[in-house]
C-alpha cells in the first residue's frame, strides 16, 4: 500500500468510537447525550459532542463540534465518513443544519447512525441521500479544496 493510501474506516470502530465520546457531552437541558466521529481522506479522526446552554439557542451538534476540531486541527482534506450515536436503541440522524455542514466539508461522505443501546444496528447511508439537491460551494463556483 502506498504511504498515501488510507485504508477505509472500520463501520464498527468508529461507532464504538462515537458511542464512548458522547460520553463527554453536555447535555443538561435536554439529556439526549450524542458523540460524533468525523474521518478525512487522510485517515485523520475527529470527535465531538454536544455541547449545550441555558440560552437554549447556542447548543452545538456534536457533528459540528466534530467538523469544527478537524478544522482548528489543519486537516483540510475531504471528510469521507461521519458516525454518530446517541441515546437509546433508534439511530442518531444528523439535524438539517448538521447534514448542510457535513456537505461543505464531505460531499462524498458515508453517514453511519446508532444508537448507543444498538451499535450492532446502524443506518448507514450517504449526506446526498440525507441532503439531496443539496446547495455547496460549487454552486457558488468556488472550490473549497485545501482552503
Ligand atoms: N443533537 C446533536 O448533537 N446532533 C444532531 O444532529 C441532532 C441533535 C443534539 C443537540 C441537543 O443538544 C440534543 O441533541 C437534543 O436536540
């Protein structure tokens, strides 16, 4: 395998990854706890959780939380999976306005959704089927690669 050739990321490890983060979520106000992965193109690992507040409005997503450390980290290579598990056995989908940021960030993406009672169950799915017809930055002509 060539140094630049990352191998897919393990389905199962990385809902294992995102059930133990949501660990670390602040969730008081609603008590929903949700952990989220983010991987890029170069193997590189994310997570995230929700972090919320009393001024209910300023809550972040675990999965910008997530996208938002794969910023600050450098990365800028495309995002090629997400996973996210939050309480319970239903699967975690990412909100609308989730599902908008991870296609600025990974429009080719895989979503894996769990709950943390079900690991063994996800949805897996893609963010075009999540988001069809979706608005991105080629819309706008701009070319988001590296920036
Ligand atoms: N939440 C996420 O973290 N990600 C989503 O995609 C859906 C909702 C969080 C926000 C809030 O803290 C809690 O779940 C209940 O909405």
């Amino acid at each position: 395998m060539a140094a630049t050739d990352v191998p897919p990321p393990d389905a199962t490890e990385l809902l294992r990854n995102a059930a133990q983060v949501r660990g670390h979520a602040y969730a008081p106000y609603s008590g929903f706890h949700v952990g989220a992965v983010v991987v890029t193109a170069d193997g590189q690992v994310f997570e995230g959780v929700n972090v919320e507040n009393a001024s209910y409005r300023l809550t972040s997503c675990a999965e910008q939380s997530a996208l938002t450390a794969r910023a600050t980290s450098g990365d800028r290579s495309p995002v090629v999976a997400v996973a996210v598990v939050g309480d319970g056995d239903r699967p975690a989908t990412p909100c609308g306005g989730c599902r908008q940021t991870i296609f600025e960030f990974g429009p080719d993406a895989t979503v894996y959704c769990a709950g943390g009672d079900a690991l063994d169950t996800p949805l897996v799915t893609h963010i075009t089927e999540l988001l069809p017809h979706a608005f991105g930055p080629d819309r706008l002509g701009v070319d988001t690669e590296r920036r």
